[in-house]
C-alpha cells in the first residue's frame, strides 16, 4: 500500500511538473508573440514620426510655417509609402506660436484583426531650427540651452559695455528677459534690473551690485563685488571674486575660482577641457576700465576648482581636475585629481582619484581615495546668436514717405499710398510768403536750396510736418553733414525714409523713422511707432497713445493706407512687412556684401537725454544711450560697419508692461528672426523636441 501510495504522489508531481512546464512555455510563447508585435508597432510609429517630421521640413522651406501656426488644429495626415499604408495614423492636435512648435500624435499597428495585433500610440513635438532643444547631459546636470531666447530685450552684434542705471520693467509673470551679444559684455558699478539672463559668444564681466538667474559665455565668466548669478555657463573659467556668489549651480569646461562661503555657494562643476575657446582673450588680458571688452580669467592657479581664498566652500563639488581649499566648507565633494588643503578646512564626505595633502591636525577632510576615478562632467553648450542684417536700401520702396536732396540741391519727398495725396514725387518747400512752410510742391521757382513753391496755390497744398508755429519749418538738410532735422509738433504719421543722416529734435511723432546713415535725438523727443500707437492711439479700451496712425489730430486727412483700413475701422499691423513694429532704423550698403564692413553707410543710432521711444530700435551698426531714455521696445545693434563702441549709460529704461496687442516688439521683417529665435538658415531642419508613449 504504501508502494502504492509513492507511486502515485510522484505520479501526480510528474503530471503537475508537466503541466506547469506546459502553461508556462504557452505564457512565453504569447509574450514573444505579444513582444514581436509591440516591436512591431513601435517600429511604425517611429517611422512616422520621422515622415511627420518630413513633412514640416518640407511646409516650412516651402514657406509656409506661418501659416500652418495659423491653421485650426486638430489635422489629420495621410501617410503614405510602402510598409505605411493603413498601419500608422498621424494628426497635428496643437501649435505653439511663441516657441514655434508642433505636436503630434502618431499610432503604429499590425497585424489587425488578429490575435497578435499591437498599436502603439507617440506624442512627439517638433520644433524648427533655433526654437527649442537641450544640451548635453551627464553628470554635471544640463549643460545649457543655446537655442536663442524669445525676449531678448538686448541683442547686440559687437562687445557691449554697459554703464549707469539699466532697468527692465516688465508685466507680472512675463517670460524672462535677456541680453544676447555676439561678442564681450562688460559692465562696472553700474546697476541692472529686470535683466533674468545674458549670453555671450565671447567673455561676460560683471562687477555691479545686480542678480542674474544665469550667466552663459562661451569664453569666461567673471564677477565680483555683490553680484548673484543663481546659474554661470562657461565654455572656458568662471571667476566668481570678492562677495559674488553663486548659490546654484556653476558649469565651466574648464576651470572655477570661487571667494565665498558654503553658504553663498551650491553645486561647482569644473570639466577641466575647454572646447572651441580660440576666440577668446589671451591669458593675463585685462581691457582698460572704458573698453567694451570683458575682463577675463584665463590663467587659473587651479586646473580644476580653486576654493583657496579664505572660508570660499560650495555645498558640492565635482571636477575632472584637483581641487584647492584652505578654511571653507565643501559638503560632497568628487574630483579626479588631488585635493591640496592649506588651513582648516571642512570636506564632509567625497572621493578623490589622487593624493590628500593636509595639515596633520586637520582631521575634518572626510574623503576616499580611489585610485583611477574617473570624473565626467558634462559640456557646456555653445551659446548660438544668430546673425543679422539690415539694409535701409532694402525698404525704401515700402515707405509712406522717402526724403532726399536731388543733385541741384533741392528737398524733394516720394509719396507712397497715403490717403489725400496723390502718389509721386514732390518738392518739399516753402512759399515766398505767408504761413506755408514745408510744403508739397509740383512746381518751384529757384533753384537748389533757395526753390520755393509755385503750385498748386498757397491754400490747396499740403504739409507734412507741423512747426511750432505756422511760420517755422520743420525739416531742415544740411549739405555739409548730409543730415536731415526735423524740429516741431508733430509728422504726419507712416514710415519716412532719409536719404543720409538723420537728427530728431522736439516733438511727439507717429513714424517709423528710416535713415540710409545715422540717426540720433536732441532734445525732449517722443517717437510713437505706428504699430504702438494702432487705428487712434486707444486699443482694448487703453490709451497707449495721445493720439493715432489713422485717426491723427495733427493730420486728420492723412494716413498710410498700408495700415489703415477705414472702411472697417481696422489697424493692419501686420502691413508693410512688420515695420511699423519699430520707431528708427537706421543704416545701409549698396550691395549685399555684409562681409564688407568698410563698405556700411551709418547705422549708428544714438538716443540723448530725455528721448522717450515707444517701439523697437534697430541700428545697423552700433548703438548708444546716455541720460534719461526710455524705450518700449527692444534694442538690437547688428555691428555691419567699423567699430566705435556700443554703449548704454546714464539711466536707460526698457518698459515692456502692457504693450498695445498691435506691437510685437521681437518685430518682424525686415533682417530679424523673429521674436521665436527661429534659424535663417534654410538648411536647417526642423527637429523632435520631445516624445513620449502614450
């Protein structure tokens, strides 16, 4: 019986071996099954996302990105291809115009209507080139964002010297603004507000008692004084000297020196191999206190982190090099080289790959020493600006107006579509008598700059510009300096263009002032450019302006056409190419070779005191600003002639809140990216920013 019995028990564990063998060889059967279809369908989404991406690279070298950001969403797309066909859907669900994105979403099958079928759905959002991206990523955290910022409030071509009072006022919860410069940024003792970030292709030099959320320089990093920068990016060294601190992270390819204590200071990171640095200033460079050009710190004692000074400290510490402290604090600390202690020193816990060297009675250096530590600190991204242009020669044929002086000597003007003058070219003079001055002439008697009018009659004809009185003038051209002046109430109101230089004296003005050389302000001088001032200077209910384009009291019966719709009682700001969007342009070439700098006619701008502008400014060279001066706009310097020195001092004002819907400062065309940094080149290509499954 009992034989019996054991028999059968190892019957049955034989039978349930068996079967457990079985069920599971079934279960692994279904999972290969299900994990070749998964594959399967993952494979198809993949690819289309690629022929999505495809397809937007195509719609935006045809064009035509402004109008799909334009486009009711959601789109459904028809893929097509072999091994597409009715396997992978795509539709576009959203558009950021801001960030000049598109989302989509892509589902992969196969094998339908069967058992084995899989679908895998995609979110993928692709971004065109400049508009998005990350940097590189590895142990020392994000290694930056080079894509070009959308409010770059300050974007200069040329090293910047900064001085005086500059202060950004903006809405609450507005994007951050910044200062981008192709080239050095220097400043000393002066103040920045309202001012989040600023990069550099060259070296930043900070020595005024401001805070930053970040510094990024592909060349060094130098700050001192009571200056904060809760982020510093440097391609080369960061210096941060004297009661400056950075109490987030610091990221230098190359080498850190820091002055102050655990407390002021967060995580230190130091790559010890400087990338594409050759740009940048020799070592020991200093540039003399009034130079555009940043101080540097090329020659570190310390080939890594250098804490030496006094009780400097971090919370972390992590470099591919040695690192130096005498009496600061280090909480964790990792580095590949030496660590060299001078005093008493604190390092709460860490690692090193070579040797400690302490005083004997310090017993607070709390770290391993493992032999071949290997440190990898991620890069710091390269800081991309694009480069602009600016040809005033380029835009003339869209102004309401074009100023210049024929060969006999005599002012003449070009009107173009505005309502109550007759298109052509007129002589711009007085009558021999009377309060008619500046008039539009067809016919003249005289010649060169003694012409006066002699038809239509004294009554019938038309100014364009309104003195400060009936019997002042207010344009006058100087032959010597080939500058045009304007002096008086108002202009009438629409892009004028000048032929030379021009200078902008007292007055409240509706235009977008354009000028083939320079342009500077004197006196107590108001510019409203068209797209601040809109339809009558009221938009949503806000008086922005004390009066408009379109319904103007200086000039009732005159306006650009190109921006006013009458009928409709409508403000197009989007006419004439997004010029209204500025109040001066200045600078010009005859030809199209920018690479030429000798060759660039002007396009200096220079606002003095007491200059209130309401719109953006784009000097084709440098630009300069000194006193009280307040712009409500951005300022944008393209450095396409020879260098003098681009400067900002006394007390300079940005006031970004509540800019009229009408405006968009960033401007448009002509020669700008755009307020979405978006590449001009129109090989770039449009790139996944982010994906997920769903």
């Amino acid at each position: 019986m009992a034989t019996v019995l054991l028999l059968l028990l190892v019957g049955l564990t034989l039978t349930v071996m068996v079967l457990g063998s079985s069920a599971y060889l079934r279960q692994q059967q279904v999972y290969t099954l299900s994990n070749h279809a998964q594959t399967q369908a993952q494979l198809k989404a993949w690819t289309g996302a690629e022929l999505v991406r495809q397809y937007l690279q195509h719609v935006r070298q045809q064009g035509q990105w402004t109008q799909l950001m334009g486009a009711t969403f959601p789109q459904t797309l028809t893929l097509q291809g072999e091994g597409v066909d009715g396997v992978v859907e795509a539709q576009l669900t959203a558009v950021n115009t801001t960030a000049k994105t598109v989302t989509a979403q892509i589902v992969g099958m196969t094998a339908q209507g069967s058992p084995a079928e899989a679908r895998v759905g995609l979110e993928v959002v692709y971004a065109l080139p400049g508009s998005g991206g990350n940097g590189e990523e590895g142990t020392g955290g994000n290694g930056g964002t080079p894509a070009q910022p959308d409010h770059r409030v300050i974007t200069f071509s040329r090293n910047l010297k900064l001085g005086g009072s500059i202060n950004v006022l903006q809405d609450a919860g507005a994007e951050a603004y910044e200062i981008s410069v192709i080239g050095d940024v220097s400043t000393d003792g002066n103040s920045i507000t309202g001012v989040k970030k600023i990069t550099s292709t060259g070296s930043i030099r900070i020595g005024s008692g401001s805070s930053f959320d970040e510094l990024h320089a592909n060349c060094d990093v130098f700050i001192d004084g009571s200056v904060t920068a809760k982020t510093i990016n440097a391609r080369r060294n960061a210096c941060v000297l004297g009661g400056a601190s950075v109490p987030g992270v610091l990221r230098a390819n190359g080498s850190a020196k820091l002055e102050s204590g655990v407390s002021q200071n967060g995580e230190v990171y130091a790559r010890v191999n400087p990338e594409d640095v050759g740009a940048c200033a020799a070592p020991g460079y200093s540039p003399p206190w009034n130079s555009a050009a940043a101080s540097t710190c090329a020659a570190p004692a310390v080939r890594g982190v250098d804490l030496s000074a006094g009780s400097a400290g971090a919370r972390q510490v992590q470099t591919a090099g040695d690192v130096t402290l005498a009496s600061g604090t280090v909480t964790a600390l990792t580095a590949q080289g030496k660590l060299t202690v001078n005093s008493d020193a604190t390092v709460a816990g860490g690692r090193v790959g070579g040797t400690v060297s302490k005083p004997n009675w310090n017993n607070k250096i709390n770290v391993q020493v493992t032999s071949g530590l290997v440190v990898d600190v991620s890069a710091v991204a390269k800081v991309e600006v694009a480069k602009e242009t600016f040809n005033a020669n380029d835009v003339r044929h869209l102004a309401n107006y074009v100023f210049f002086v024929n060969a006999a000597g005599s002012k003449k003007v070009v009107v173009r579509h505005v309502a109550g003058i007759q298109d052509g070219e007129y002589f711009l003079a007085d009558y021999d008598s009377g309060p008619y001055k500046d008039r539009l002439c067809t016919k003249v008697t005289g010649s060169g700059s003694s012409v006066r009018c002699a038809d239509p009659l004294p009554a019938q004809s038309i100014t364009l510009c309104k003195g400060y009185s009936e019997y002042n003038s207010c344009f006058a051209f100087n032959s010597k300096t080939q500058t045009w002046s304007i002096n008086g109430t108002s202009a009438a109101p629409g892009i004028a263009w000048f032929q030379g230089n021009l200078e902008v004296g007292n007055g409240v003005y509706y235009n977008t002032f354009i000028a083939s050389s320079n342009i500077t302000t004197a006196g107590g001088t108001s510019v409203y450019a068209p797209n601040y001032a809109g339809y009558s200077g009221r938009v949503d209910g806000v008086q922005y302006a004390p009066t408009g384009v379109c319904e103007n009291s200086y000039f009732p019966g005159l306006y650009p056409t190109d921006l006013c719709d009458k009928a409709g009682a409508k403000y197009l700001q989007t006419g004439l190419e997004g010029l209204g969007n500025y109040a001066m342009l200045a600078g010009s070439r005859s030809d199209e070779n920018y690479a030429d700098l000798a060759s660039y006619v002007g396009g200096n701008i220079t606002l003095g005191s007491s200059a209130y502008i309401y719109g953006s400014v784009k000097a084709g060279n440098e630009f300069t600003s000194g006193g009280s001066t307040t712009v409500h706009g951005y300022v944008t310097a393209l450095a396409q002639g020879t260098a003098a020195k681009n400067s900002m001092g006394g007390s300079t004002t940005f006031d970004l809140r509540n800019l009229p819907k009408t405006m968009d400062p960033g401007g448009g065309k002509p020669g700008t990216p755009g307020t979405g940094g978006e590449s001009t080149d129109p090989n770039a290509q449009v790139q996944v920013q982010w994906s997920r499954y769903l």
